[in-house]
C-alpha cells in the first residue's frame, strides 16, 4: 500500500494515542491498530520521526529508566494542532472521494 502523503498523519496519531513512546512501539502499534496493513520498516519510520522531529511537531528524549536506553517519541502542542489539522482534511478527502466511487459496503471487496 502506498502511504506516500499518509505516514505523518499516522505517526501524529499513534503518538496521540499512546504518548511518550520509542519508535519500535511506534512500528507495532501501526501494524496492530491497522491489521497488518501498516506493517512499516523501521527504516520508513525512524526517518518519518526524525523529519517531524526537525519541524517541530515531535520532540524526542532519552529514555535511561529501560533495560537499555531507547529514544522516546512524543508529540509537541504544535504536533496535536497539526494531527487534528491533518485528520479535518483527510476526513474531507474521504467524503469527496466516497462521494466520487461510492462509499464500501460493509463486507464488499473494493
């Protein structure tokens, strides 16, 4: 599945979700909460991190508590605004697409 456009709306979510988390969770939590659709390489999702890291939207720390030492991912006040930003035009995109193809039938393949 492409999710080119999609992937910071989803890791804005899952920090949203979860809280203070290292990325490995980040990764799980994506493949669990999505059925496996989600099923993304660390080397899609460290970087995806690290970008919104650089804009401001996630800020990371050392985590020294653990067994060894993992960096933690959370969102900043400018990460929620822009997750609830992102997620008002996604779910305007979805009805505009739904009102172009049709909305799925529970049960229907695509």
């Amino acid at each position: 599945m492409d999710i080119r456009g999609h992937l910071d709306l989803l890791l804005l979510s899952v920090l949203h979700d979860a809280g203070p988390v290292h990325g490995y969770a980040v990764i799980t939590a994506l493949r669990d909460r999505s059925d496996g659709t989600f099923d993304l390489p660390e080397g899609t999702v460290y970087p995806a991190l690290q970008r919104l890291e650089r804009a401001g939207l996630v800020a990371s720390r050392w985590d020294e508590k653990a067994p060894r030492r993992r960096r933690v991912y959370e969102l900043t006040d400018e990460g929620h605004r822009a997750r609830a930003t992102k997620k008002q035009e996604w779910r305007g995109f979805v009805v505009g697409v739904q009102a172009i193809i049709g909305p799925m039938a529970a049960g229907s393949p695509a």
